[in-house]
C-alpha cells in the first residue's frame, strides 16, 4: 500500500473508535430515559426491548444503505462517498451529545446507519489499488484499524461518560470523526475504480446473479458474524454466572481478543498470506474459531477463557479479511464498491438476529448460544471447499 492509503485506515479507526464510545453509556442512558418518559406500552413491548431497538435500529438501516453506497461510490468516486459517510457518522455522534429523550437517540443510531457505509468505501478503494496476489493482506490493516477502534472505543467512553458525562461522550466521538474526515480530504489517496457504465439495478439480486460464485462467499460471512453476534448479550453473564467474574474481567478478555487480532492483521497476516493460500486460511481460521467458542463455556478458569479467546480471536483475525478479498475477487473490478456494501450488508443482518437467538439459548441452557455458534463456523470450515471457485479448490 502507498503513504496516501495510510490516512484512509487512521480515518476508519478514528470513525470506529468514536461509534464504539458510546458502548458503555447507550444502554444505561437509553433506559433512563425511557423510565422518566414513562411510556405506556402495550405487554409484549418492554424497556428491555426498546433499548435493543434502539441499538439494532443502525443495523437495520446499514443493511438498506450499504449496497446503495458501495455502488454509489463505484460511480460518483471513493472520496466522495467516503467524506458524506464519514460526515453523517459525526453527525450521529453530534446528536448522541444532545439527545434528551430516546426519540433522539434513535435518530443518532439512524444516522450512524446510514453513514456507517464508509468502512466498505475504503475497502473497495483497498481493494481498487492492491493486486489479488497482495488483496488479502491489504485488507488486514484496514480490519487492523478496526480492531485499534475496538480497543480504544469503549475504554475511553468507559471513562469520558464517568468522568465528564454522556454529552462528552457525543462531542469526543464527533471529533474523531471530523479528524478522520479532514486527513482524508487533505492528504488521502483512493485507488482508481474502473470505468463503470449506467446501471439501473445494484443490490444483492443483481450483484449475485452476474456473479454466482459471490453467494456461497456472503452465506460463509453471514454466518460468521451470526455466530459472534448470538454472543453479544450474553457473555458478561455467563462470566457472572459459571466463574462470578464481572466487569474488569470482561473487559480484560475483550481488550486481549482486540489485540490479538490487531497483532495478527497488521503484522502476521501479511507475511502468512505468501506461503499459504487463501482457502487454506479460510478452513482453518473458520476450525478455530469454533473450537475456541465451543471451548468457552467450559473453560476451567480465567486461563482457560484466555486460551479459548485466543483461538477465537486469531481465527476471527484472519476469516475477515481472507473472505473480503475472496468475495472482492470474485467480481470485476467496477463492482468493488457494491460487493464491499453487499458484505455489510450480511453482516448487519447477522447483527440484528443473533443476539435474540444468542439471549434465547443462553436462557435454555447458559453453554448452548457457544455450542450453536462453534458448530457453526465448524459446519462454515468444512463447506467452505464446496464454496471457493474450482480454481480455488485445487490450492487446499
């Protein structure tokens, strides 16, 4: 990658950590409000479950908008597609700041759902300006600046909400976004999409239907991310429950997970990706993933959830960005912003059903939601094969 992509990840990372700011104070502020508003609401409709509306109400429009976006941007330019999503992403952080009831902060995770498209807009320009033989790794770093988002996000919401307030909360975030904004308009650099010609159909159906090969790719992503999201709502209980941990562990297991996976797509992943071939990786990443999941609810001790979160994290640090430049090359080069929209997309539809699915099993039985996620990245390790092109077969 050249110097002028380097804007473009701290940008992403700047973006991220400021949405992810707001992960300890959301949900407490949500129910403040919604208890001194005090609506009357019919009996199947709780606080409980207007806050997880509240909070899935970006995912449910990410999964509209981010086709429109990454194929919007295979037309009008990377930049500029970039520069709007970023924009209305610190917008959403400017209404998070004000807020004074939960009316307004559905509407700051509205927008962050409609300008959350950025992060397939500068995967697309990745992938515009990276070879296949490199694509993979490429897309690590840009995964790598996610993970730095994730580490730094909720430690520094964690304690601007407890020290300074919600508000600042909102301010601090909008902030990052602008500056991200800003580094790129000034200095960076976007890789040169092809020519594109007018069409009147992009999404999901059409993109699928021109490439056919893309449809098992998306299947293998969905299910990957609805395996992690059935976790969400539930792992803090069962630190609580199974081993009486609480906070500071939780938040010891997910820091280690970030760093791993920051370590593993920044540095090694790069250099693994020139002696082993991506399907290789995708099976085995996929194989990890599930037996540290699976591994997770029987883990002995802290030292057990340690190693069960390694295996996890090092699998999750390569499945991502492997499958992005698997499904990137499986189209042509003027539809990288719309495949890239298409995979935000699959994710944000795993984001919205696991955690009901994951909070239901955790209820049955607390070790079932890891179970039913391990067996699924397992069943993803052995069909991945049965998804990769024939060319692709022949390198396992």
């Amino acid at each position: 990658m050249n110097r002028g992509t380097w804007p473009l990840i701290v940008a992403v990372g700047l973006d991220l950590a400021g949405f992810t700011m707001i992960i300890p104070d959301i949900q407490l502020r949500a129910e403040a409000f919604l208890e001194r508003e005090n609506w009357q609401l019919p009996p199947f409709l709780s606080v409980g479950v207007l806050i997880g509306f509240i909070l899935s109400s970006m995912f449910i429009v990410q999964f509209f908008v981010s086709p429109i976006w990454g194929a919007k941007s295979d037309v009008w330019g990377r930049k500029r597609v970039f520069l709007g999503c970023t924009l209305l992403s610190a917008l959403s952080m400017g209404v998070y700041a004000i807020a004074w009831s939960s009316p307004i902060l559905l509407l700051s995770r509205v927008l962050a759902g409609l300008g959350g498209a950025n992060v397939a807009v500068a995967q697309a320009s990745i992938a515009d300006g990276s070879s296949e033989e490199v694509r993979t790794a490429a897309l690590g770093k840009m995964s790598a600046a996610q993970s730095v988002g994730l580490i730094c996000g909720p430690a520094i919401g964690g304690f601007v909400a407890e020290y300074l307030g919600s508000q600042w909360v909102g301010w601090i975030g909008m902030g990052m976004s602008l500056t991200g904004a800003f580094l790129v308009w000034q200095f960076g650099h976007f890789g040169r999409a092809a020519e594109v010609g007018i069409r009147r159909k992009f999404g999901f159906g059409p993109l699928v239907r021109e490439f056919p090969r893309l449809l098992p790719l998306i299947v293998l992503a969905g299910a990957a991310w609805f395996s992690l999201s059935a976790l969400e709502g539930t792992f803090a209980r069962l630190l609580n429950q199974t081993w009486g941990y609480g906070q500071r562990e939780f938040g010891m297991l997910f820091s280690f997970e970030a760093v791993v996976g920051l370590v593993i797509q920044a540095v090694v992943l790069g250099v693994v990706i020139k002696y082993v071939k991506d399907p290789v990786l995708l099976v085995g990443s996929y194989l990890l993933q599930g037996i540290g999941l699976a591994m997770t609810p029987f883990a002995p001790g802290l030292a057990g959830l340690f190693l069960a979160s390694f295996l996890y994290a090092v699998g999750t640090s390569v499945a991502n960005p492997t499958v992005n430049g698997l499904c990137s090359k499986a189209v042509s080069d003027d539809r990288q912003g719309e495949v890239f929209g298409v995979i935000q997309s699959a994710r944000s539809v795993g984001f919205m059903l696991g955690p009901l699915v994951g909070g239901a099993l955790f209820d049955f039985w607390s070790p079932l939601p890891y179970l039913f996620a391990g067996g699924i990245c397992v069943l993803v390790a052995f069909m991945a094969p049965l998804a990769l092109p024939r060319a692709a077969k022949l390198e396992l």
